[in-house]
C-alpha cells in the first residue's frame, strides 16, 4: 500500500462523514469552544514568551527562546488540527500515523541539517565566538 493509497482512502472515507457532522449545531459549538481554547493558549504562549525574552536580554539567549516559542506554538497547533479533526470525526489514528510516516522521512532526510542547527545554537550558547577579541 503506497502513501497514494493511504491518501485516497482519507479522502474517500473520512471527509463525508465530517461534512455530514458540520450540519450539526453541537459540532459548531464545540468548534468554537476548541478555538476559544486555542487562543487563550496562544495569548499565555505569547505572555511567557515576552517575559522569557525580557528576562534573557542576550541576543543568543533571546534567539534561543524564540526558536523553543516557536516550536511550542507547532506543538499546540498540531495538537488543535488533531483534536478537530477528532470532532468532525475523522479517523485521526489513521492521519495520525502518516503524519508521522512523514515525518520520519523528512527528519532522515533533514538529519546533517538539524546537526548542524543544534551545533550553531551550542556554539551561541557556550559562547565560542566573540566579536572583537583577538585571541593571543
């Protein structure tokens, strides 16, 4: 079974039965409740997010918050995509295991480039390099 098979039998199964469930004012509501959700956690991301980038006032350190922020806010979006896809009912272990299918093959393929990501973000932090001194 290729990934166009897997494609095809989401598409064929699980999307008419989600569009048969937005008739449903209860599916609404809990829509919007689950959004309402989603942005109080964006709102408290982006509070902790401002208070870690004041309290870190070094370029490095404030880089390194940003990139764990953003990372986060994936983390709770793909979390949010997950949990509505479960109340349109869509089969979400089924998506659930492409998307990580996926994944993997991404991450092997882009394995040397996240190395090289982690060391660049080791060599700001340890402070390897610093502008305008000459060593002896």
């Amino acid at each position: 079974m290729g990934i166009s098979d897997i494609a095809s039998e989401l598409v064929s199964g699980s999307f008419e039965n989600a569009a048969e469930k937005l008739k449903n004012p209860a599916v609404w509501g809990a829509i919007l409740i689950a959004v309402a959700i989603l942005i109080v956690v964006m709102l408290i991301i982006r509070h902790f997010g401002k208070q870690a980038k004041d309290k870190f006032s070094s370029g490095q350190q404030a880089t390194v918050v940003q990139v764990l922020m953003n990372l986060i806010r994936l983390f709770v979006i793909i979390v949010f995509v997950i949990a509505l896809m479960n109340i349109l009912g869509i089969n979400v272990s089924a998506v659930s295991a492409f998307l990580a299918i996926i994944a993997v093959v991404i991450g092997l393929a882009i394995q040397d480039f996240l190395k090289d990501i982690i060391m660049g973000i080791h060599i700001l932090a340890e402070k390897f390099f610093d502008v305008g001194l000459v060593g002896n």
